[in-house]
C-alpha cells in the first residue's frame, strides 16, 4: 500500500472496489505512535486508546496482577492500577449454585440476579417481556457478578435492557474498546466491498494509533480534514 507526503499530510491510498479512499489524517491531528503502556501512564491517557489484549496481559503480568478474564477485565484492571496503585474488585463473582434459569418454576420478574447466563432458557423469559430481544453489552456484563452492593431483580435487567437500547438506537451509547475492531472491519467492508484484508488492516492501525474514537466514520471525517 502506497504512502506518501504531500504539503504535510500522510496519504495512504486505498483502492478499493469503489475508487480510492480521501487523504489519512495529517500529523498534527494524528500522532504516529501511542504513549507506552507503563505504571507512570495517567490512566485518563490510558482510556483515550486502544490497546490489543496481549498488550494488556503482559502489562498486568509484569505488575505480578492477573492476567485473565475478558479484554474489559483486562482493560479495567489495568486502569485500576494506573489510577490508584492496585486492583479493586468492583463485582461479586457469580454464585456456585445453579444457574437462576435453572430454579424450578423458571425465571420471573421478581427473581433475584444471582447466578446469570446467557443461556436459551435465559433468553426465551427476556423475549416473552421486550420485543426485538438480543444479547446486549449490558446483560453481558452480568455473566462476570452482581455489581457489589446492588440487589437486583429480571425486573431491573428488563428494564436496564430498554435504556440501554434506547441509548445505543440514539446513538448515546459508546462502543466498547474491545469491539471497536470489530465495528470498524464491519462499516469498512460495507463501504468498500471490494477491498481486501490488508487494505482494511492498513486503515484499521492507522485510525488505531491515533487519539479519540477508533471508527471508520471518525476515520473518514479526519481523512476530509487531513485533505483539506
């Protein structure tokens, strides 16, 4: 993939099955290199990038802190360290007991969330209560414990379901970092179909090394800027 300067500006000319893509970002909008991943990082810093898991889990190892779980374990647990020094546990872990959908007589609004899964018998209860049902971040989130100090209800998760997809259909609700990839490789494709993995790939460390929302609509608004 060809690079190039041109009056200042980084190109990178991505040919793509509909044309070429606009101009990448120019340098002063979008430095080349993150800050590097030490104990000394501002964790307000930290939380402006995005970081690979890899990158999270050798950081953690060679803070002697663990190195498992999913990337938002990881993610947190890194920005625990960098703001106070050590790693607060912020939910209780999942009972050892049976799954609440597995309690005889089946989940109601009015069971506690103690034990929750993502299971089929999980799903079929929050379809019988909202239309147009899905899995979302916030129900995820459950999988890993109750948020310490909170007693809640399938009540309350039917109800935190329905902000939070009333949030994400108005566009309030962020991207997580660790689906940021994802997302970008999504629109990207669908803008330009004819493009390969590696023209995709090319982008994606570009918009990835540079500060604020990794996507590829922040991607192509800097590109205009960056040309202009």
């Amino acid at each position: 993939m060809p690079w190039g300067r041109r009056g200042g500006v980084l190109r990178i000319a991505i040919v793509a099955g509909i044309g070429v893509l606009p101009a990448l970002r120019t340098m002063a909008a979008c430095p080349e290199k993150r800050p590097k991943l030490t104990p000394k990082l501002d964790s307000k810093v930290f939380g402006k990038w995005y970081w690979e898991v890899k990158e999270l889990a050798a950081f953690l190892r060679e803070q002697g802190l663990s190195s498992s779980g999913l990337k938002a374990d990881l993610t947190q647990r890194v920005s625990d360290f960098l703001r106070t020094g050590r790693v607060a546990e912020r939910r209780v872990a999942a009972g050892k007991g049976p799954r609440d959908s597995a309690i005889p007589g089946g989940l109601k609004v009015s069971t506690p969330v103690e034990n929750y899964n993502n299971d089929a018998a999980t799903r079929s209860f929050f379809e019988k209560h909202v239309e147009g049902f899905r899995f979302n971040e916030y129900l995820r989130s459950f999988s890993k414990g109750v948020p310490e100090g909170q007693k809640l209800t399938y009540g309350d998760l039917i109800e935190g379901w329905k902000k939070a997809e009333k949030e994400r259909s108005e566009g309030k609700q962020e991207i997580g970092k660790q689906f940021e990839y994802n997302q970008f490789t999504r629109d990207f494709f669908a803008a330009n179909p004819g493009s390969s993995r590696k023209e995709m790939m090319d982008a994606w460390r570009a918009i990835r090394n540079c500060e604020g929302p990794n996507t590829y609509k922040e991607f192509l608004r800097l590109n205009r800027a960056g040309g202009s």
